[in-house]
C-alpha cells in the first residue's frame, strides 16, 4: 500500500509534465508553421522579397532543377544510349552479352559520376556559401520589417519571469562597451561555432544508434533547427550566449515543436535533395522566428500551469563539453607558441 501511494505522486507528476510537454511542443509547431508572417514581412520590404527570391531560384530553380534533370532526362538517356541489354543492339549470340553489358553500366555509371563531380558539388559549395550569407541578409531585412530595433525590449527568460527596466538596463551595462564588449562579442561567437559544430557532429552520430537512432535523429535535428532559426533573431537582439541557452534549453519542448516541420519536410530524402528543400525553406522558418514572440507564447502556458515548470534539460551538454575542452587545449597551444616565441 505505501509503495503504491508513493507511485501515485510520480505517475501524476509524470502525466503533468508530459501534458505540458505536449501543449508546448503544439505551440511551437503552431508558431512553425504561421508561415503568412513571411507574406507580410516580404511586402513590407522589397530587399527582403528580392533577396528571398534570390535564395528561391538559386536553391529551387537551379540545384533541384538540376536534380530533377539528372534523374529524368540525362539518366534515362544514358541508359536509352547505353542500354543494360546486349539484344537492343543486336542478338544476343552474336555479341558477348555480359561483356557489353558490364562495360555500358561501367560507363554510365562514369559518365554519371562526371556529372556529379563537375556540376553538383561545385554547385553544392556555391549555394552553400551564398545561401548562408542569404540568410543573414533575409534576417536583418526582415528583423527591421517588424520596425524592431537593434535591441530587443524583452529578454527571453529561462523561467518565463519578465526583468524590470532597471534589471534589463543593468543586464545591458554588464556587457563592457568599446574593445571589452567587442572581444567578449568575438568570444561568444567562437564558442558558439564550436558549440554547434559539435552538437551536429553529435545529431550525425546518433543515426547510427540501432533500433531508436532514427527518433534520436529528429528530435535533435529539430533542436538544432529551431535554435538556427531563433539564432539570427537574437543576435540582432544581442542576447548574450548563456541567455540564449538557458532559454532554449528550459522551453525545450517549444522548441522542439518548432523544429519539427523543418525536419519532416527533409527527413525522408536523399542528403542532396534535402538540402536544396531545406535551402528553400530554411529562409521562410527564419522569418517566421522572427516574427514569433515565443516568450510571451510560453509565458501565456505557464500562466495556465499555475507557476509549474517543466524544468531545463541539457540539450547541449555533450557539445558544451567537448566544446570547451577543445578551446582549453587551442589556448594552451597558443601560450605555448607565444612563450616559445618569447623565448627565442
């Protein structure tokens, strides 16, 4: 009897915070998915529209277009010219069948790896360089489409409370002006590339996990997709780094919610073509983040759990880890090289 009492808290605990897991990760696909925020914002600015455009027919027109004339035109030619059967050409007693037949997929298949090395990949790296400088121009365009400022007037807080002006003013002076805040700007934007670098390296990973890796994978990569989305917003807001964490990772179910259409719109194509969707989408999930007022979403559904919290999970544990280990031995390296230098 006192096991089966002391079970009933958990078993109801466990039901409250799945509930509000769920109505959250709702939220956040709901928000995911307001995609006439983007109609909006593009008429508001027609830079925005150009460039939106822009990243549309590069990554569409151009690199699914040319996906889509690999598989129905220039490869059922090759096997139209190249034919896998020795009787389209002849009987199959007057030539050696097997020969032929090894030779033309042979060449088929060189011809087709060919094209791959000399038009895909390159076209791979071009679109990747100039979409990602795309999306920072798509975010600033569309940042001040919403007539926002520099500096946002709410700073998301990991446990749904709202700063006064005299906190948010003392948040703003205790980041140092001039080379400090500058060097300490450099520093967080280093971090953050190594943090990210290896959070993907740890999505990548976790595929290969038998039997639940493929659950493991979306749920990740719909975290790491959401945080690339709501990034470019809080940058141009100057959300410093650690803000930016406890945030994301206390409302961790919005934000996978939010993650999730990215991901069910790639997951289930090849890696070439779930870039070049991706490439397509990622823009319109940008400015939809942008638009988003995720604190005041989140807050609304605290204000109906009566103050309870789901609690913050480490999302990026692993990469914050490894993340400063590396950044630990660069800079012994470096004062090893600066003192060796001295020495000299």
């Amino acid at each position: 009897m006192e096991t089966s009492a002391a079970a009933n808290p958990t078993i109801e605990l466990l039901k409250t915070k799945s509930k509000q897991a769920a109505l959250l990760w709702l939220e956040g696909f709901r928000e995911a998915c307001c995609l006439h925020r983007v109609v909006i914002l593009c008429h508001r600015s027609r830079p925005l529209l150009k460039r939106t455009g822009q990243c549309f027919l590069l990554n569409g027109f151009l690199f699914l277009g040319s996906i889509f004339t690999l598989k129905s035109v220039v490869i059922p030619t090759l096997q139209w010219i190249l034919p896998d059967g020795c009787s389209q050409l002849a009987p199959e007693e007057h030539c050696g069948f097997h020969d032929v037949k090894g030779f033309y997929s042979i060449l088929r298949q060189v011809l087709i790896q060919l094209f791959y090395l000399f038009w895909f990949y390159p076209l791979y790296i071009f679109s990747f360089i100039l979409s990602t400088l795309w999306y920072n121009d798509i975010a600033k365009y569309g940042y001040a489409a919403q007539g926002q400022t520099s500096t946002s007037t709410s700073t998301p807080q990991p446990m749904g409370k709202k700063e006064d002006s005299t906190s948010e003013s003392a948040n703003q002076a205790a980041k140092p002006a001039g080379i400090g805040g500058i060097v300490i700007g450099i520093g967080e934007q280093v971090y953050s590339v190594f943090l990210l670098t290896f959070f993907f390296l740890q999505v990548y990973a976790t595929g290969f996990v038998p039997y639940i890796g493929k659950a493991l994978n979306f749920v990740l990569l719909a975290w790491m997709y959401s945080y690339y989305c709501f990034e470019y917003k809080w940058n141009l807001s100057e959300f410093s780094l650690d803000k930016r964490l406890a945030f994301f990772e206390s409302n961790w179910a919005f934000f996978a919610g939010f993650g999730s259409p990215c991901v069910l719109a790639i997951f289930f194509f090849s890696p070439l073509v779930s870039y070049g969707v991706m490439a397509i989408l990622f823009p319109m999930f940008v400015l939809t983040a942008s638009g988003s007022e995720a604190e005041q979403v989140i807050d609304a559904q605290r204000k109906k759990w009566k103050g309870s919290e789901l609690g913050r999970l480490p999302i990026f544990y692993l990469a914050d880890i490894v993340s400063l280990r590396v950044l630990s031995l660069l800079s012994m390296k470096s004062q090893n090289l600066a003192a060796g230098i001295k020495l000299q």
